[in-house]
C-alpha cells in the first residue's frame, strides 16, 4: 500500500468512528455532564494510549523537556478545550446548529494551512470545501434553509470556537512531526488532568452505569485515543485541502448511524446533500 493510500485508510477510519459522535455524547449526556463526561472519556484514551505506546515500545527519550512542553500546549488544545466547548454546544443548542457550526472547523483547516504551513490555495480547493459544506447545509436544514434558527447564542458561539480550536490543534500539530504515538499519549494526559480538575471545581465524581461505561469505553478507546494517531497519520500522507473535503463524508454517516440506532428517518434532502458532498471531494480528488 503506498502513502497516498495509507493515508485514505487512516481518514476513512477516523470518519467513520467520528460519525458516531452524535449518537454517543447523547447517550452519556443523558445521564452525566460535561466535565464527567470528558474526565472518564480522556482517562480511557490514555489508558489505551499506554498499552499502545508499550506495544510499539516508543523511544521516549528521543525528544527534549520543551517538546513534551509543546505536546502538552497542542493537548490542552485538541483533547481538552476542544471537547469542552463540542460537548458544551452540544449540551445547550439544537443538534442542527451544532453540526452545522462544529463542521465549520475543515474550512477552517484550510485557511490556517494557508497561513500557518504557506500550503498553496487555489480557486478549486475554495470550490470544493464550499460544495462540500453547502451539502451538510442542505442535510441539516432538511433542503429548507428557513430552518435554521439560533436557539441558544452561547451554544452557538462554543461550536465556533470549538472549530477554530480543532483546526488550530490539527495545524500545529501537522507542523510538529512528532511521534504520533508519543504525542498523542501526551495529548490525553493534559486532558486527563485538566478534566479531572475542572470536575473538581465544576462538578463532582460519580460512579458511571454499565450502560455509560460501554459508550465511555467505545468513545475513549477509538473515537478520541487512537483516532489522534491516526487522524495525524492521514495529515503526513495526504495533502489538507483534500482532508478537509472528505471530512465531510462525516455528518451524512452520522445520519446512518443515527438512523440505525436511534431510528431517526433519513430525509431525502440527505441523499441530495451527500451527492453534494461527494462532488466537492471528487473535485479535489480528481485534479485534472
């Protein structure tokens, strides 16, 4: 398997796990807060996180006190104040303004890649990334853009600032090159401890049930632990624009597994929102 195709793997891997972001923090927000929420999901991805970095037995020594300073700076970042404000928004706001403004960060990927990592921007990748995103508009207002209703401001304003948040995260963190195993171990353990804290201050310990302890598991071990090894492995091997596209292949499977396990329709203007999507990605894919 060559590079280019390493890196579709890793992508499709972490699109399809990230889609069942929805279905899962609905179901432990039902039961838990925020701050419990993240505490056991980020303690789960750094349990996983050592028994991965012991399996592939890491060379910690490889890197210096002001690299596991910076690791910690793009952790707190990307796996702690990024979920605060997602599972924050999507805690007070409708899920349809939520998908729209959290899926604003692939967008913003792109502009940071300009202007952080001097990646050329063309007419085309605009198009594209705009195409894509015009479909998850029609997905989420269901082909009726008067649908779109601010509920809750402070929800909304979360959702942006996790997106900025989450594409600055994936910029940087690009540009550092470091071992995606070490850092990513790194990442969940600021997250870890910076959860617990605010769950001290904020909150309070509970006992989580059997029925959250299954979602936790499934969210701590894959959609956030090693989806970060592998969401900067598909970063090395394929180029930004045509990430940030793809990614939003994301929101339509959400649909899916909604669908199936909440047993939400899926609309028409679904489908026609995903023919969308999917011209925006070949637009990139296909360069001539």
């Amino acid at each position: 398997m060559n590079k280019r195709m390493k890196g579709y793997a890793y992508l499709i891997i972490c699109i399809l796990l990230w889609a069942a972001i929805p279905v899962v923090t609905k179901n432990i927000l039902d039961s838990m807060d925020v701050p419990q929420m993240l505490f056991y999901t980020s303690f789960t991805s750094l349990l996983t996180l050592s028994l991965f970095s012991l399996l592939h037995r890491v060379n910690w020594k490889r890197y210096d006190s002001l690299d596991y300073i910076h690791m910690a700076f793009l952790g707190f970042l990307g796996a702690y104040l990024y979920y605060i404000f997602l599972y924050g928004a999507l805690s007070m706001t409708t899920a349809q303004e939520g998908f729209i403004l959290a899926y604003t960060w692939p967008i913003l990927v792109l502009v940071l890649a300009f202007l952080i990592l001097r990646e050329r921007i063309t007419v085309r990748k605009v198009i594209a990334i705009l195409l894509s995103f015009s479909g998850i508009i029609i997905i989420t207002t269901r082909g009726n853009m008067e649908n779109i209703q601010l509920t809750n401001l402070f929800g909304d304003l979360l959702a942006i600032g996790g997106a900025f948040v989450f594409a600055l995260f994936s910029i940087l963190g690009k540009k550092s090159q470091y071992d995606r195993i070490i850092a990513a171990f790194v990442y969940f353990l600021v997250a870890t401890i910076s959860s617990f804290l605010t769950m001290l201050l904020v909150s309070r310990l509970i006992i989580p049930s059997l029925s959250d302890l299954a979602y936790l598991l499934f969210n701590g071990i894959l959609i956030n632990g090693l989806t970060y090894i592998w969401w900067f492995k598909a970063l090395d091997n394929l180029e930004t624009h045509v990430v940030s596209t793809t990614l939003y292949l994301t929101p339509f499977i959400s649909l899916v597994y909604i669908y199936a396990f909440l047993h939400e329709e899926i609309m028409l203007s679904s489908i026609v929102g995903l023919i969308v999507i999917v011209a925006g990605i070949f637009l990139q894919i296909f360069q001539k």
